[in-house]
C-alpha cells in the first residue's frame, strides 16, 4: 500500500485515478513532494507548518480546518 506524501492512499486517490497526480516522485503537477523533502519530513501531516498552503490547494478547507482543531490534536 502507498501513501503519499499527502496522507492519502495513492491507489484511492481521485487525482491519482485522473492522473492529475502522478505520485511522490518527480511530479510536475504536485509541489507536496518537493516540500516534504525540503522541509525533511515523510508525510505533511508530521510537519510543523502543516496545514500549509499547498494543503489547502489540495484538500477541503473544511476537512483541514478539523484536523487541525482540539478535536483531532492536541
């Protein structure tokens, strides 16, 4: 099973399947890689600023709003 660097399970995701995403590698149409990378972390979820920017280009605001709230941490 692959996750990506997004948190998402590749072979589940909608952008994947519409090859909008072409996976953790080099990926001319994802900036999560590259970043994760430069920011030395395996997942966005593990990173200090997340949810960043690139977070919210990707995911409902909403869904990032409730990770981010009491309820899911700290």
């Amino acid at each position: 099973m692959k996750v990506g660097v997004c948190g998402i399970y590749c072979e589940k995701c909608p952008k994947f399947l519409k090859k909008q995403c072409s996976g953790c590698g080099l990926n001319p149409v994802c900036k999560m890689p590259a970043c994760a990378k430069e920011k030395g972390v395996e997942i966005c979820f593990n990173c200090p600023e997340f949810p960043c920017f690139l977070n919210y280009e990707f995911f409902s605001k909403s869904w990032l709003d409730f990770l981010k709230s009491d309820k899911v941490v700290g």
